[in-house]
C-alpha cells in the first residue's frame, strides 16, 4: 500500500478515520456493494459488527456475498465489543414510553462500565471504551474467579466504589 493507503487502512482499523465517515457509512457501503442495498443484509451486517466489533472480518465475509456467515458471527470470549449505551430519560413514564412495558429500569450507580470476559481461568476487564484494564483491578479478577461460576462468559457490569468503613459508594471520581 501507498503511504497514504497505509494511514487510511490503519485509522480505519483503529476506528480514528477522522475523514468524517461513520460505522453506518460503511455498513450501508457494504450493503450496497456486496447485497444490492437489501434491508436483511445491513441488519445482518450491522449485528455483525455488533457481536464482533470488527470491520475487517465483516468486510471479508462480506465480500464474498455470504449473508448465512454473516448471521454466524458470534460473540468472542476476550475480544472486546462495545457495550450498548442506555437510553437516559427524566421520569419513569418517558422511560415506559421509549422502552414499552415490561422493561427492566435501574438505578445509575456513579460508576463506569466493566465488561468482564472469562475463559476457562483467564479473565479480562475491558472498559466501554475497550480498553483493557485488568491489571487495574486484581481485586476484581479474584472476585470472579471466587465467587463466580462458569467456564466461560461476557458479563456487562457497572463498577462502583465502596468504602467498608462507611458503607456508603464512593463517588466515580475516588475510584
């Protein structure tokens, strides 16, 4: 590749375009030119790249036209993906309203988003922004392997800070 090539593969691969092209872009391009633009194949492309967080093996099943692959992508245990982001609203009746009944509401905790992969003995923290930060948090690591069964999952948590003394949460900021 080109020097130019080069810095537009890699910022693609690093999701730092900064040409202005979004994911949805891409997905829409691959739709149109792999699938003749078919609403079916985006939404297979896009929970594609939902379960797999990567463009590039997206883009090379889909290339080949294969949309029964594309439905098979799956999650993978230590690849992180981006979490979903809640929807946030001022009163339970918004909440109803943009969500229907029955839904599950929550309190938001002053914490920050932990998803946490294990596999067989290995764990992984991933934040939502997929970085990992495992060797941050050894306490968290050692919890999940005590206390939590399973050979292998994903779980999406929220980690907050408490402090034993007072047994009150800490805020975000003390974390």
């Amino acid at each position: 590749a080109s020097p130019i090539e080069a810095l537009y593969l890699t910022r693609t691969l690093i999701g730092d375009l900064r040409i202005g092209v979004q994911e949805s872009t891409i997905k829409e391009a691959m739709s149109s030119a792999f699938f003749d633009r078919k609403k079916q194949a985006s939404e297979i492309i896009q929970k594609a790249i939902d379960k797999s967080n990567d463009l590039a093996v997206v883009f090379e099943i889909a290339k080949k036209g294969n949309l029964k692959k594309l439905k098979k992508v799956s999650l993978e245990v230590g690849k992180p993906i981006k979490a979903m982001l809640p929807r946030k609203v001022t009163t339970i009746k918004e909440g109803f309203e943009a969500l229907g009944k029955p839904c599950a509401i929550e309190y938001k905790y002053d914490g920050f988003r932990l998803l946490i992969h294990k596999k067989n003995k290995d764990i992984t923290l991933f934040t939502r922004s997929l970085e990992n930060v495992t060797k941050q948090f050894p306490e968290v690591v050692e919890y999940i392997l005590r206390y939590i069964k399973g050979k292998s999952f994903i779980l999406d948590s929220e980690a907050v800070g408490f402090d034993k003394k007072t047994k009150e949460y800490k805020p975000f900021q003390d974390i």
